[in-house]
C-alpha cells in the first residue's frame, strides 16, 4: 500500500472485555484518539460443553453494532479486529463469528496464542523507553495469560498459558464468595500451569518486570491508594490485598480505594494469577505498563501500510528454514498472482498477497519427503508459530498449499468461495506452467473465470510444449468434473 492512514482502529475481542481503540498515526508513531470499553465477560458465556450461550451471543453481537458505528469511514485497511482465547476454545466459535463480522462491518482475526503474546510485547515495547536490557512482560487476560521476554522492539521469549481471570474466577470463587480455600486453590492452580516454563522465565533472564493490561493495572492502582505497597506489584502488597479481601468473604461487601465496579467480578482471579506468576518467577516487583495488545496491533498495522509486515519477515524464514528452492518459488509466485489479478481484478490486495506467500511456501514440505510434500506443507502451515499471521490467515495459506497439486475433490468444499476459487487456479497453474522448473519465456497467458473457465494459451506454444498442453487437458477435467466448465482458447 502506497499511503499510509492517517487513522488506524483495532478491535479487541477480549474474554472480559470487548475493546475498540482509535489511534492517528504521526511518522512512525500512534497516538490514542478514542478508546471503548463494554465489560461483556465473554469468557464465562460458556455452557458446560464449551460452547458460547445465546444469551452470550447477543451481548456480543449488540456491542459490536455499536463499534461499527464508531468505525463508520474507516478504510477496510485502516481496522483490524482481533479475536483471542474465547474464540480459540468455544466449539462454536467458527457458527458465531460469520455473525460477529456482520454485526461489526469487518473481518475478525482469531490469534493464536503466541501472536497474542507477540502483540502484547510490541504494544509493551513501544511504551517503554528504548533499551537493551532484557524485559519481563506478564499480561494476565479474560482467558489466558501471556509471557514475553525481549530486548527494544523483539521479543525472544513467548509463551501463553491457559489460565485468565475470568475462568479462574468462575472455578475457584463461585457467586462472589471469597474464602482461604478458594485462594489457595485457585493460586495452586495457576502455580501448576506457570511452573514449566518457571526456568525459562526466570530473574536470571531479564532485568525487569512489567505487567500489562486491566488486571495489573487495577492491582497495582489498589495496592499504591490503600497503602498496601510503595510502588509497583509486590508479593506483600498481593498478600496484603488478600488479607483484606478474606475478611469481606464476599466481592459484594469489599471496600477498597481505586477498586471499580467493572473490575470487582473478577479481581480474586487475577489476584491469585498475580501471586502465583511473582512466587514461581521469582519476582520482587513488577510494575505496571500501559500499551499491551491494542497498542501492539496497532503498530503491527502501522508496519503493514509501510511495507514493514512481519508476516513478511515470517515468510522469509520459513523459506531459509525449509530450503524451499527461491528461485522456482519466485517464479511460481509471479505467475500465480498475474492469473490472479487477471482473472478477478476487483480482488483486496490481501489476497493476492496472501496468493504470492503460499505459492512461496508450496514446497516447504518437501523437507519432510517429496511424497506428499503438499500435504506436509499444509500441516506445518496450519500448526506452526507464524509471527504476523492470524488463525484464519494460516488456514487459508494451509488449503492454498494442500489444494495446489493433485486431487480437487479434497478441496471441493472451499470452492464456493470464489475468491479461493481463483486463487487456487491461478497457483495450480502457475505450477502448471513452471513444471520445468527453469526459466521458460512464457506466452500471453489470458485467464477469465466465473461459474466457468476460460483459458487462453497460443496454440503454436503449446505445440512446442506437448507436455504443458497435456497437463492442462488433466486438470481441465478435474474442474469439469466438479461442475466448472473448462474452456481452453488457443
């Protein structure tokens, strides 16, 4: 893209809260505008088989209508709405989020885990004062819980853990009731999740520790105003807090300074969260830090417009790690995003980039075995760590990949798409057309398709290239047999 927004906006998808924050973009900085908060507790919209409750469902779908207004006149480009550990856990999740998108006006992103924890550092990151030193950062969310250790704007380190304040509360402090079992429980709890990877996040690899979002910042605000720390998130300003919070027994009857209303529900989840991750990491302090995911989707954005995507970066290495031959990727990538263009020119430019990556990547599983190498590609593609890449976006680069050689029937389904229609062609044919894998100088190739296939290749090229002509007549039966009508002009 050759403008950068002067807006950007992110839609935050939380399992306690849904979030909508604007940001006007100066050089390479963002600056908050607006921001939106509606306390939904998504999380604990969960019915006993996992899946989110009707009456869940609409909350959300009510609060996403208002976001909607409030991006109102945002270029498609300038939004990003993502979704976190809700959504990766519900079994429905997949049935409600066409009507989540709908009810908001634009695509939702489910994250993964680890891009939730990378996002969070480069929110973290970019509020902090530039510096070397080696940062801790724990972000207690609705559902999960995050941790990062990195240098200046990189993280190093990243793991998330499924333990959030939300369900932690649900388990251990049913109705609000706050006793010494539930606290011990419920810290035992979060202690055995936190403790293999204790090592490797411990003091001896970082010189200092943040918390980010809601929970730490509620904590660290209700230790400072009742006296009950100097400064900061300490193991005896948590102890003090639990002391005094034992004594109501109860969330109705607290009394605290700077505790509010919203926060109340949840704040013995993330209290024993807090204690456990100090006590197993060996933290003295940690101190609370704004930024966060938001902030890091934001300038994750911000590095999109100005060709600085690190899903590009990703791709990069992928290629280096899986040995994939460059030169032929290049030329298969090339070709396949020219059909593309050509064949649905009123197409978003994220998915002809989204073409280009998995014709790069096709062949990454021949690192595995050249028998199957689509199918190998696929699986790593699915469940691999890809900084940059939604849930959704790897999905879609998986079935870009398994669909591009043999059988369509395996792909059938996803057909209906017409986008995904023409984006696998357009790779099958590019690999098609470079089978050689040589530089070949390639004739006007035309491409149009709707319902039907309409294939233009000079016929004396293809009498110079038996080979490629009798491809072809394979895999224009394999669309014909799926009910889209192959015409070949030569």
């Amino acid at each position: 893209m050759s403008t950068t927004p002067a807006t950007l906006a992110v839609v935050d998808l939380g399992s306690n809260s849904f979030r909508l924050e604007i940001g006007r973009v100066e050089g390479d900085q963002i600056y908050r505008l607006d921001t939106w908060r509606e306390t939904l507790r998504f999380g604990a919209g969960l019915d006993a088989q996992g899946r989110i409750k009707s009456s869940a469902m609409k909350a959300a779908l009510k609060c996403l209508a208002r976001f909607r207004e409030r991006l109102a006149g945002l270029h498609p480009s300038a939004v990003r709405a993502v979704a976190t550990n809700t959504f990766r856990v519900a079994k429905n999740a997949s049935e409600f989020l066409p009507q989540a998108e709908h009810a908001l006006g634009f695509p939702i992103d489910v994250i993964g885990g680890h891009e939730e924890a990378r996002l969070i550092y480069l929110g973290v990151a970019h509020e902090l004062p530039r510096s070397l030193e080696p940062r801790l950062v724990v972000d207690i969310g609705g559902g999960s819980t995050e941790f990062i250790i990195g240098r200046g704007l990189e993280p190093e380190r990243l793991e998330s853990l499924k333990i959030g304040c939300v369900g932690v509360t649900q388990r251990f402090f049913p109705e609000g009731r706050l006793s010494a079992a539930g606290f011990e429980g419920a810290e035992t709890a979060a202690r055995v999740e936190i403790e293999p990877i204790a090592r490797e996040f411990g003091p001896a690899h970082w010189r200092e520790a943040y918390a980010s979002s809601g929970t730490a910042a509620a904590l660290a605000e209700i230790l400072e105003q009742n006296a009950f720390s100097g400064g900061g998130i300490t193991p005896s300003g948590l102890a003090r807090l639990k002391k005094r919070m034992l004594a109501a027994r109860h969330v109705g009857r607290l009394s605290l300074h700077a505790l509010k209303p919203e926060r109340a529900p949840v704040l013995a989840g993330g209290l024993a969260i807090m204690a456990a991750a100090v006590a197993e990491l060996g933290i003295d302090r940690i101190d609370p830090v704004g930024g966060a995911l938001r902030l890091g989707v934001l300038y994750d954005l911000l590095g999109r417009t100005i060709d600085a995507d690190v899903r590009g970066v990703t791709v990069a290495r992928f290629v280096d790690r899986y040995a994939i031959d460059r030169a032929h990727a290049a030329r298969v990538a090339a070709l396949a995003v020219g059909l593309f263009r050509q064949a649905l020119p009123g197409a978003n430019a994220e998915r002809a980039q989204l073409l280009q990556w998995a014709a790069t990547l096709h062949e990454m599983g021949m690192s595995v075995s050249h028998i199957g190498f689509h199918k190998h590609g696929a699986y790593i593609l699915q469940h691999a760590d890809m900084p940059g890449f939604s849930s959704g976006e790897q999905s879609r680069l998986a079935l870009l990949v398994f669909g591009c050689r043999g059988g369509l029937a395996k792909v059938e389904a996803a057909l209906d798409d017409n986008a995904m229609r023409v984006q696998l062609l357009a790779l099958r044919l590019a690999i098609l057309f470079h089978h050689a894998r040589a530089a070949i100088g390639l004739p006007k190739i035309r491409l149009k398709v709707s319902r039907r296939i309409a294939l233009a290749v000079p016929l004396r090229w293809l009498a110079a290239h038996p080979l490629t002509a009798h491809l072809l007549e394979k895999e224009s039966a394999q669309w014909d047999a799926l009910g889209y009508p192959w015409k070949s002009h030569k």
